[in-house]
C-alpha cells in the first residue's frame, strides 16, 4: 500500500539530523505510530523519483535488528521517509553524557552505564542487522554510527538509516559536513585523493568498532582537542593509534573492539567470523534484561536533561 502525508497525525519532532528533522507521527488509517523523517533536496521531480523508487528495497528488508520501513512519498522537494517508531530514540541520547569524569591521574572513573551483556546485546544485533543487509540485500550500510542505532522500551535494538540508494546518497554527500567522523581511514584516504569507491564492507566493521566505544563510554572515542577540528580529526583516524574500550570490560570485548578497529581493512574480521568471536558466541542464549537496562537508561537520561548548566544559573 503507498501512504501519503494526509493521513498523518504529526505528534511532535523525535529529532533533527544533519539533513532535516524527525516526526513522531500517527498514520490514521493504521492506526501505527511512525517516525517520519523529511529530507530536503533541491533536486526535480524526475530525480525525486528516482529515489522513491530505489528506497522501496526497504520493503524486503524486513528482520528484527532491522528498524522497519513503512514506505516515503515527496512533497515539494522533500522525501518523507516513514518508519518504525523506536519510543527510546538512539544509543546516542540513551548511553551520552557528554562528558568524561577523569581523576587527578587522568584515568577515567565511572560505573559502567552500559554493564557488558548489554554491550554485548547491543554490537550482536547491529552486527546481526549488517550481516542480514549484506547477505539478503546485497548492500553494504555506509553510516554506522551511535545516531543510527536505535532502541525501544521492549529492550529491541535495531539499525536504520542505511545506504540503499544511490541518488539519496549523492544528493546528501554534498552536505554532509559532521564534526564526528566514524569512517574509516581507508574511506578518509580515499575521498581526500577522490575516489570514493575505494571502500567496502569491512569500512562498516571500523564503524562498528568506533560506535561500541562510544556507546560504552558516552563520548566520541577520539579526544576533544582532535574532534574541534576536522582536519586534525581525519589526521587522527588514519595516523594515531586506534582508541579502545574503556576499562572494566573483559579481554574478549577488547580483542573484539581491537579487531573492528585494525587499520588495515583487509585484516579485519568479516561479519561471520565476528559472530564466532568469543564476545558476542556468549550473547547467543544469554538472558539479558534489556527491558529493565532501557528504563534506567532513560531515567539517568532524563534527570541529566533536567540539570540547569553551570553558565545559565543566575547569581
Ligand atoms: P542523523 O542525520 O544524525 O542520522 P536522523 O535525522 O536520522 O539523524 O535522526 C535524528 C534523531 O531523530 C535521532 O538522533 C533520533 O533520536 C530520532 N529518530 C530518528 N529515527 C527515529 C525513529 N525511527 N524512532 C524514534 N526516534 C528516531
């Protein structure tokens, strides 16, 4: 069936991103909760087709680490892109705190927000999604990163936002202009002497690796002084050395984050070897309590939200 903004409900916005924003909205003749997300291009008609066409692959991507398409439509020069609405938005908002508590030694000093079953849940399913995306649809996903994890109160987590169509992307590379990068240095180097096709799906496992850091410590893995400037940034990724997993987790969630992370593309594990990795082999029949981790999660979440900065108290 095609659905069509008049038979929307818009609730409020979930989100912006870097290229427009996110609504929760409700589709009346459903009586489904969706998200829709608008994407602006100053493209004509015949190309705005073009990519309604291409993103109807969604329809058979269709698995449960897999956030589910509804269908899009366009309206003037914006793409509505509709889909499951996920009610505990992505691993970003949920795991950041925007800040790291170092002791006088410099060492970091934090509970595990995220304790390691619950990492562990988390990189089995975005590794299961991407593998499902390359085996059954042939694609590779090219924007794995914390904003494009999301999760629901069910304690589901599920991938969106991946690169099913050629138009969309080339329309949106033009604009991209992110301060944190999660691309891998084979992909940096490749788009600084312009060749952009020099990267495969193992580029999408040095995503992987970046995102669980980041995930487990609630900032970007690389330091402060580095992501205020890009180019220092992009310096960093392809010359320094590869950032690691917080301490506090096991050696076999380091080994993992390690592999994901081995300069060399050709060196890192393919996604079936990574299900084999001993890490994620114990995610297999664990009983996580993903449900119960998402509750807290949101609370902490809600009470940082709630706290006034420093520089807006009025003396
Ligand atoms: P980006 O361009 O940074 O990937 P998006 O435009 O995809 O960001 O999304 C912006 C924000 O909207 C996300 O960070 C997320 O919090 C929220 N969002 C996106 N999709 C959904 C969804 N399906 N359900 C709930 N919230 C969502």
């Amino acid at each position: 069936f095609k659905i069509n903004m008049d038979e929307m409900e818009v609730l409020g916005e979930l989100g912006k991103g870097n290229y427009g924003s996110v609504q929760k909205v409700y589709h009346r003749p459903t009586g489904v909760m969706m998200a829709m997300k608008e994407i602006r291009l100053e493209l004509d008609e015949s190309k705005l087709n073009g990519i309604i066409m291409e993103l109807d692959i969604l329809h058979r991507a269709v698995a449960k680490e897999i956030v589910e398409f509804y269908g899009a439509f366009t309206i003037e020069s914006c793409v509505y892109y509709c889909m499951e609405y996920m009610d505990a938005g992505s691993l970003d908002k949920l795991t950041g705190t925007g800040q790291v508590v170092k002791t006088a030694a410099g060492e970091e000093e934090r509970d595990l927000l995220v304790p390691e079953p619950v990492l562990r849940r988390i990189t089995a399913q975005i590794v299961r999604g991407l593998s499902f995306l390359k085996d059954e649809l042939q694609i590779m996903h090219r924007d794995v990163k914390p904003t494009n994890v999301l999760i629901n109160t069910k304690g589901e987590v599920k991938l969106c936002d991946f690169g099913v169509s050629g138009q969309l992307e080339k329309s949106l590379a033009k604009t991209n202009i992110g301060c944190q990068s999660y691309m891998a240095p084979e992909r940096i180097k490749g788009e600084s002497q312009n060749q952009v096709s020099t990267y495969t799906v193992s580029s999408d496992v040095w995503s992987v690796g970046l995102s669980i850091i980041e995930i487990a410590k609630g900032t970007y893995p690389y330091p402060p002084e580095t992501f205020a400037n890009v180019f220092a940034q992009l310096t960093a990724i392809v010359n320094g050395p590869a950032p690691t997993l917080p301490k506090g987790y096991s050696a076999d969630a380091h080994d993992f984050v390690a592999k994901c992370l081995l300069k060399d593309p050709n060196k890192r594990p393919t996604y079936a070897q990574l299900l084999e990795h001993p890490f994620l082999k114990a995610d297999k029949d664990a009983d996580v309590d993903m449900a119960g981790w998402v509750a807290s999660a949101m609370e902490r979440q809600s009470q940082r939200s709630s706290v006034v900065p420093l520089q807006e108290v009025e003396v």
